[in-house]
C-alpha cells in the first residue's frame, strides 16, 4: 500500500467518522496542509492530514485524541484537557513513527478562544532510547469580522505573519509567509491549511 493511498484512506476514513461524531459532549477538527518549499525535491512529501476529537467527560474536562499523517512522520496520542474561562490546557502522550523508528511522544498544549483574540502553543517531545527531538509550533491572531491576522512560528519552517479567513460555519482557510528563522535545508516558502471543525 503506497504512502498516498494511505493517506486518502485516512482521510476518507475521518471524513465519514465525522457524520457520527455529532453527539453531544464530543467536538474536534481535521485539517490538511500544504506546503510550499524552496527544495523541489521533497515538494511530493510536503502535505500533512491531521484530526483532533474531545470528548467532555466532565465539569470542562474533556478526553482527547489527536492524530498526524503525512509521508514521512505519523503519530497518535491521547490525553485530558480542561478549560478555565477562554483557555484550555492539555496534555497527551502516544507514539510517534519517523526515520523508520518509533518515539514516545508527551505534548502538553495550550488554547485561547476570545471574542477578538485566539492563541495555541503546542509542543511535543519524542524519545527513543536515550535520543530526544522536540517540535514546537504556535499562532496568535486578532479578529476582524471574519478575518484573523497575526504571527506563526513553528520548528523546522520558521516565523511569519498568518491570515485566516473563515469561508463558511467551522469551516477556515489560512497561510503562513514565513520571514525569519527559516531552516536552511528545504526551506519554506509558505504554507496553505484548510480547517473543518464540527
């Protein structure tokens, strides 16, 4: 089974979960993104598929499960997050698969929902024997009307402005330029995502 194939299996598979997630108490997200880089290379590889669904289990305590795919990388974990106001905390662990190996992973994270403002910090750690990596990645936006306009910055493609524009009801599109601390090595020119939550 190639790695494309795969990943349109995923997605038609989270597609349809979607129609029967709509019971109360559960909500979440899928998203795909594109990238766009200066190394034509591993421009084939540069798409991402990535789902989040919470499940409330209590007083603003909720279950979660997230999971990320694309060519070179997959990952799972579970967790428990709680609210407090606008903000919501989490923590997960799972297991991550890249360089052929595979990782344990702890990703603590952080959410912010304002009437004008929303902000996500987010971080994973992968261990694997005795050899540690981490990822980190996060956005702060203002809202204006349907628009949002902010920073990004996330490892392994850099720091720029974002625009996110909201195209229907849980449904948004958004880019990312990024200027500054771009990684020499397949460089980033941009990056496109379409995120539907329900």
């Amino acid at each position: 089974m190639t790695a494309r194939f795969k990943t349109s299996l995923l997605a038609l598979g989270l597609i349809l979960g979607c129609q029967f997630v709509h019971a109360e108490g559960v909500s979440g997200e899928i998203q795909v993104v594109g990238y766009i880089s200066k190394d034509k290379s591993v421009q084939q590889s540069l798409s991402t598929l990535s789902a989040y669904v919470e499940y409330e289990i209590g007083d603003e305590v909720s279950v979660f499960v997230v999971g990320h795919l694309d060519q070179e990388f997959r990952s799972a974990t579970v967790g428990l997050s709680r609210k407090v106001g606008h903000l919501q905390l989490g923590l997960g662990v799972g297991q991550a698969t890249f360089d052929e190996m595979n990782h344990a992973v702890l990703n603590p994270w952080a959410y912010y929902a304002g009437d004008d403002y929303k902000g996500y910090l987010h971080y994973e750690l992968y261990r694997n024997g005795s050899k540690y990596s981490d990822l980190m990645k996060g956005y702060a936006l203002k809202r204006f009307d349907v628009v949002y306009v902010g920073v990004h910055a996330e490892t392994d493609f850099g720091i720029g402005p974002r625009v996110e524009a909201k195209l229907a009801d849980g449904l948004r599109l958004w880019g990312v330029v990024p200027v500054a601390r771009q990684p020499t090595e397949g460089a980033m020119r941009a990056m496109i995502g379409l995120t539907a939550e329900f």
